[in-house]
C-alpha cells in the first residue's frame, strides 16, 4: 500500500521559507486547510466574506484585477481582517511574461502587489530566471499543472516546472492535479463537493479524491463557497472535509 504522506508539523520542518511556516502553523492551529478563492467584482463582498469565513480558512485567494473598486483602504481593511482571523492574502496573479515586466506587474500599477500580498502565483512559462523579480517574503506558487480539461501542462511541462521550483528558494510551492516532491507545498483548485465542472474547461473533484490520491496540502474553493446560499456553513463543511480527508491519509 502507497506511504503515508507527511503531516503539516514534518512538512513545516523540511521548509524554510517564512511563509510557508507560517500558513502550515496557521493549517495546524486551525485544523484547517481550506484556501477560499473569493473571485467576486465588488470590495465589499470580499470584506464581508472575509469577516464571515476568515476562522475557517487558512488563506483567502484573490484575483484582485477583476475588481471593479479597488482601492488602498479595501486593501488595508482586508489586511486588517486578515491579521485578526489569523489567514493569508494569496494574489492569484498569474504572472506569465519575461521578468522585467512581471516586476513592474508586481511592484506598480494601481495593485502594488508586492506591498500586501503573503503569497503569489506565477507561471514559469518564461523559464527561471523569470522569477528573480519577486521579493524574498513573500512566498511564490509557481503553475506545475492546471485543472481545466485540455491544458497543455502535460507531464514534461510538469516535471519542469517543479525542477524550477525545487531550486527556487522564492518559491513555496506549487499548484497542480498530482502529488509533487515532499518539498513542495501542493495547492489544488478545481474543488467542489456538488459539482463535476462548468461548460468553461473547469474540472471539479472532491476534497476527500485530492487527498487520497495527489496527497495535496492545500484545497482552494470558488464557487462552491461564494457563490452558495450560505459560504459559512459551505466553508465550515469543505474545511471539515478537508481536514478529515486530510487525516485519512496519515
Ligand atoms: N484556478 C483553477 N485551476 C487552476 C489554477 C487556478 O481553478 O488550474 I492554476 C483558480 C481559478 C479560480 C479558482 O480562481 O482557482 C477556482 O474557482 P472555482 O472553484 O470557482 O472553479
């Protein structure tokens, strides 16, 4: 039968970045290991998720260019939420272009995602020096695999995202659909207790299939949180899931 996978508390030793301590603490004190993707228009809606679900998750993932108000006090409120209910601020950027222009993505514009952003993604689609651009605190994901149906992240696309990343001391982790190097911190999307997929090339799978079978470290929810009549009890049920799935697998 497969080997077990590694706790949080043996993953958080093998790591040496801050940031991955720190959200593998915040995993163990929470018994959590829910990241939820708050992928809605307005401010608001994300500082009232945000105060309504913070307990129960370990990060809230943003994609900060699709808000249609943004502003510095919304970021300095969330930032604020996100200090009290103990979880981290994951910028799903996606930065996918040659180094010097992923730097002025993440340092100007109106974001200045480098001034409040614990953690990022990026591609390495640019190869590896692509990522010298990102500051030493702030933890990078880089994209191994992605979940939609037909992706061109084939398995050498995947192996060579993770050599990059295993030499990258930026780099945390990595977001796939399959079990990576101890070393790394698995991020899964594509997440949903009540849903197979969307017409849009999103594949869902449940909590308890990503743990058994990619031992990953991290589920990160959409729509089967936000969009549900209820997101708290929808993310007090995935992080209970989650954590249970996670604890099947010890
Ligand atoms: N996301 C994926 N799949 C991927 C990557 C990122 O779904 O391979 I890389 C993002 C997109 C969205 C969230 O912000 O994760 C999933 O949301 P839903 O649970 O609503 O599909």
């Amino acid at each position: 039968s497969k080997k077990p996978r590694l706790k949080y508390e043996e993953k958080k030793e093998l790591q040496e970045h801050p940031v991955a301590k720190k959200l593998l603490s915040i995993a163990i004190e929470k018994k959590s290991n829910l990241i939820a993707s708050l992928d809605v228009t307005q401010t608001s809606e994300i500082l009232d998720l945000a105060k309504k679900i913070g307990d129960y998750v370990v990060a809230i993932k943003l994609h900060t260019d699709i808000l249609t108000d943004f502003s510095v006090d919304y970021i300095n409120e969330l930032k604020s939420i996100a200090q009290e209910k103990n979880f981290l601020l994951f910028e799903d950027r996606k930065f996918g272009d040659i180094g010097n222009t992923q730097q002025l993505q993440f340092e100007q514009g109106v974001y200045k995602i480098s001034d409040w952003a614990d953690l990022i993604t990026s591609h390495v689609i640019a190869g590896e020096n692509s990522l010298n651009v990102f500051s030493e605190n702030i933890g990078v994901v880089t994209i191994a695999e992605m979940s939609s149906k037909g992706t061109l992240t084939d398995v050498t696309y995947k192996q060579k995202a993770i050599q990059i990343s295993e030499k990258n001391s930026k780099v945390i982790g990595c977001v796939a659909q399959s079990s990576l190097p101890d070393s790394l911190l698995l991020f899964t999307p594509g997440v949903n207790l009540d849903s197979k997929g969307d017409s849009k090339g999103q594949q869902f799978n449940t909590p308890e299939k990503v743990f058994r079978e990619y031992y990953t470290d991290f589920i990160i929810v959409g729509r089967g949180i936000y969009k549900s009549a209820n997101p708290v009890e929808e993310a007090q049920k995935y992080r209970e899931e989650g954590w249970r799935s996670y604890e099947a697998t010890l």
